[in-house]
C-alpha cells in the first residue's frame, strides 16, 4: 500500500462519514480563539453537503488528487517503457519528485504561515501545471531525455512542498471547529479513492493515447484544481508584517512543537518509518510488475485500482470504528494493520500465480486502514495546534515523515541493482513491519480521546 502518508491532503463523491463521535474530538474544542481560526460557517447545519465554498475546494482537489496519481504511474512508466530506464535510474527519478520536503519543508511552513495558504495552492497548481506540460511536448519533439523527467520531477516537488503545507493548515479557516473532522474525512476519501483507482485510470489512459499524452491529460486536472480554488473563499487573516520573527526562529518553534509533543512524536515516528518502507516498495513497484511479473501498464493500473473500495469503505468507517474503540487506539489498531499486509508484496513472487490477488488484497487492507489511520492522526494534529503554528507544524511533521522518501527511493534503486527487485521489496516489508512499534508501544492504548488545544499538552494526559 501506500503509506500512510502524513498528507490528509488529499478528497469523490463518497458517502458523508458524518459528524465524529462529539465525546472524542473536535465538536467540543473551541478553535476560534487562535488568530487566523476559521469564522462560523454560513450553514446552520454541521453537514458540509450544504456549504457550497467548501465543496468547490474540495472538487477541485478531486481533480488535482486524479491527476497527481495519474501522472505517478505514467511518468515511471513512460521512464522504464520507453526511455529503458533501470533500477538505479528509477531510484533517482523518485528522489528527485521527494527530495524538495527534505530540503526546503521547514523554511517552506514558516514562509507560508506569512502568506494567504490558498494564494500559495494556486500558484503551486500552476507551476506544476507548466512543468508536466514539458514532458509531451519534448517527446513530439523527440527530444525527451531521462534527465528531462528529473528535472520536472524535482520542480513538481518544489511546488507540492508548498501546495500540500498550505492545503494541510488550510481546513481550519474554511469549516467551523465542529466540521473539521468531516472534513478531512471527505478530503482523506478522495485522496485514497485517488490514490488507489488514479493508477487504473492511468493505465487504461497510457494503452489509449501512450505515456506521454497521459501525462498532459494531468494538466489539466492541475488547472481545474487552480480554477476551484480561486473561487473558494476562506476566513484566513495574512499575519501582519511585525508578528514575523527570523526564519531560523520559526522553523525552531514549529519543530519543537512537534518534537516535545509526546503523542505527535510517536505519530511521526510511525509516519516516517513506514514512508521510508513503502517508498522502497513503490519505488520499484514499476519494475516488479511490468518486468518481474509481466505485468502490462493496464494490468498495474488495475491492480492498484482495486484497493478503491477499501478506501471508501475507510472513510466511510472511520466515524464508526472511532466511536466504538476510541480515538486513540485506533492510530495503533490501523497502524498493526498496514504494517503487516505489506509482505503481501514481495510474497507475490514467491507465488506469482497468485500475484493478482495477493495485490490486489494488499492494496484493499492498505487503502482501508491508511485512511483510518489518516483522518484520525491528521485532525489530531490539526485540532491541537494553535492556528499561528500550523503551516510550521505541518511543515515539521512532512520535514520528519516525507524527509526519508528521497533517502529510501535512492536506497531502492541502489539495493534494486545490487542485490535486485525482490530481495529490495523484503527489506522494504521489514521496515513497515517496525513502523507500528512507535504507536503500538506508547500510550495510546490507556486513552479513549487525544487531547484537544484547550487540555494541555499530551504529556499531562497519558
């Protein structure tokens, strides 16, 4: 699966996951004291079916998510397909699409706490809109060089660092405090829905009209996500000019927001280690299905495409299972599960005639229970934070948790080569396996609820 990545970000028509369990979190936490927090909603009912603002925001994202995910596939695709790229080569294709949140993440959310989050979002669409356009247009003109790619897909990075900061700090100023969870369950469901039927797309598009033209059909959905938020209004003040302090300053605060904050600690924790195992494992995805298992760019699209349901089925549960075990215990629960349906993966090859399915229930499991885990650490994080902290804190848990990815896409490529796929994606396994131990050995268990803004530091619950 995917991890479980620290971007709720992320939005279809899915069934309404309703309201969270108004003891365990967000109904009962005022966040309209903070600076910048978002302004009661026009709609008297806490339903966001009926506010048109934040369903413009959140069709929009729909489209920027397909794209996203379309252009994942069709790029490494395009890369191994038609450029003969290798495992090393692979590696250092996705590096260079993560490397910008090691790099600049931090200096990212203090910059972005200075600025209006949704002007950055549709500058960040734009940008990354002119970038993939480069790709068909030099393969027209037969120009297009494995470097080419690189150099895009480190100008996405730049712009997806500055996109997702924004869109993660950006849901408290467009819902009433009450709302936030539904929210970031609608925005979770699409991201997974995208995340898991996006590849199915793609390689339906790639055997239609060729890797290239499936790339610039993500043009436009990263356009239409730009058009969307421009017609979405939100309720956040620009800080003024002197509440600035040095960068440095900034940067320092956010990261000890979230490294002295002992459940958010551990949340990361878990976050980074299973980013690091699942990008060894989606870093050579391509390779592994297309030639270790023979795969066609159709049939990895399909494959990843059934996990759609289990994404659906997450969101949809989420409310439920929280409910009924408890904000808490549900990081851990969700946590045990993603990490073991792993070895699925390399499994496969030891049974490749039942790689289909043996995929096709990682990706379900995985779908299922990333999203559970997702939409309750995220509104979590977003829930405790004052609101001038939260482009530094989200900007401070991806630094941590997307920081690795470069680091173990290059470990992928060079592992891939040396020893080759297969024993590359075991070691990937064993690395998800150790992920849960943060989550699963803290005190998450003795808790029903996580603490709220208004309850102290997590330190004084547990």
């Amino acid at each position: 699966m995917h991890a479980p990545s620290p971007t709720m970000v992320g939005m279809p028509q899915s069934a309404d996951p309703g309201p969270p369990d108004q003891g365990a979190s967000t109904a009962a936490v005022d966040l309209s004291a903070p600076a910048g927090a978002a302004e009661p909603s026009a709609v008297p009912s806490e339903s966001l079916w009926r506010d048109r603002n934040f369903l413009t925001m959140w069709t929009g994202q729909a489209f920027a998510q397909f794209g996203v995910q379309i252009s994942e596939l069709a790029v490494p695709v395009l890369a191994v397909l038609l450029l003969g790229a290798g495992e090393f080569e692979v590696g250092v294709l996705n590096a260079a699409n993560v490397a910008a949140f090691l790099l600049i993440g931090l200096p990212a959310g203090a910059w972005i706490d200075r600025l209006r989050k949704r002007h950055v979002m549709i500058a960040a669409d734009l940008v990354r809109a002119a970038a993939l356009a480069c790709v068909p247009l030099l393969w027209m003109l037969d120009a297009l060089q494995i470097w080419h790619l690189i150099v895009v897909a480190a100008v996405i990075g730049i712009a997806s660092v500055c996109f997702d900061v924004s869109y993660q700090s950006i849901v408290p100023s467009l819902v009433r405090p009450g709302q936030i969870a539904q929210a970031n369950g609608k925005l979770q469901s699409t991201y997974e829905v995208a995340n898991i039927a996006g590849p199915g797309v793609a390689g339906w598009l790639i055997g239609l009209i060729t890797a290239p033209l499936a790339v610039l059909a993500t043009v436009g959905t990263y356009l239409l996500s730009a058009v969307a938020l421009i017609f979405t209004r939100d309720h956040e003040e620009k800080r003024p000019h002197e509440d600035h302090g040095p960068i440095l300053r900034e940067i320092a605060e956010g990261l000890r927001f979230v490294f002295t904050e002992k459940l958010l600690r551990r949340i990361a924790g878990t976050t980074a280690i299973s980013n690091f195992a699942s990008t060894i494992s989606m870093t050579l995805l391509p390779l592994f299905l297309l030639r270790e298992l023979g795969f066609t760019p159709q049939a990895m699209g399909l494959v990843l495409s059934l996990g759609a349901v289990g994404g659906l089925l997450g969101a949809v549960a989420t409310p439920h299972i929280v409910s009924r075990i408890g904000e808490a215990r549900t990081i851990p629960v969700s946590a045990i599960c993603f990490s073991f349906v792993a070895l699925l993966m390399p499994f496969a090859a030891v049974v490749p005639w039942m790689a289909f399915p043996l995929l096709a229930a990682q990706f379900f499991v995985g779908a299922f229970t990333g999203i559970l885990y997702n939409i309750t650490q995220v509104t979590f994080r977003q829930r405790i934070t004052p609101a001038r902290l939260l482009g530094r804190m989200n900007a401070s848990v991806r630094w941590a948790v997307w920081g690795v990815m470069p680091i173990a896409a290059l470990v992928a490529g060079t592992l891939g080569t040396s020893i080759g796929v297969v024993p590359t994606l075991w070691i990937g396994a064993l690395f998800e396996l150790c992920a849960a131990a943060f989550v699963v050995t803290g005190p998450f268990w003795s808790l029903r609820n996580l603490p709220d803004l208004h309850s102290g530091d997590s330190e004084s619950t547990v």
